[in-house]
C-alpha cells in the first residue's frame, strides 16, 4: 500500500493532459506512418500500446524501449 499510494503522487491533473497529448500525437504518428497502406491492425496497435505504455511508465523518449518491448512480444 505504500508504494501505491506514494506512485498517486505523480498522477496529478498536468500530468494525466500531459500524457493524453503524447498518445494522440503518437497516434496521428502512428497513422501518418502507415502512408495510407494496408496494415495488419493488430501489429500496428500491438506497437501504439507498447509505445503508450513505455511512455506512461517510463516517460517521454524511450522509444528504444518500447521499440524492444514490441520485438520481445513478437517472440
């Protein structure tokens, strides 16, 4: 319980807009990317959710991370 209520610190009202406006711009990002082609839609979101996730936890700029997060699934 201590550790749960010590994370709800960081979840604040800026932080929460903050990381909405991340997920749509890695959304449009995401979209933009496919260049209007055929994609399997579970991979692409598989990705997005990996990517959403990594960014939530870990903060902005770890896409490496995430980018791994996604190889190691695939396995």
């Amino acid at each position: 319980m201590h550790v749960r209520r010590t994370g709800w610190h960081g979840m604040n009202r800026q932080a929460t807009l903050a990381h909405g406006r991340r997920m749509l711009a890695s959304l449009d990002a995401t979209m933009l990317g496919t260049d209007a082609a055929e994609v399997s839609v579970v991979d692409l979101l598989n990705g997005y959710a990996g990517e959403l996730a990594i960014d939530f936890c870990l903060g902005q700029g770890n896409a490496d991370v995430a980018a791994a997060v996604v190889r190691r699934a695939a396995v």
